[in-house]
C-alpha cells in the first residue's frame, strides 16, 4: 500500500510539470519577443510570445 502511494504521488507531480517538448519548441518565441519588446513596439514582441504559448497549448507532450 505504501508503494502505491508513492506511485500516486510520483505521476501528480509529473503530470503537473507540464510538457517539456512543447517548452522546447516556444521557448526561442518567447525568447525573440522579449528581446523585440526592448527595441520595437510592445505590440510587437508581445505577438512574437503569444506565437510561442500557443505552440506550448497546442503540442500535447
């Protein structure tokens, strides 16, 4: 029972960690915008992000 427990716990934790292959692929995004923010409209940068966010919701592991 104990076993079972830790079992439990171990796949909670790893299914709340979220997918890593989808914060591989948007991190450049999310790394362009925040450098096109320091140089270009907020509009702009902010665009380039949500590009990178939608591509993390989209990629399912």
């Amino acid at each position: 029972m104990n076993s079972f427990k830790k079992i439990i716990v171990v796949l909670c934790i790893v299914l709340n960690q979220g997918c890593v292959v989808g914060d591989v692929v948007a991190l450049p995004f999310r790394i362009t915008g925040a450098v096109v923010n320091t140089v270009a409209p907020d509009v702009i940068g902010d665009s380039i992000t949500a590009t990178g966010d939608a591509i993390d919701t989209v990629i399912p592991f």
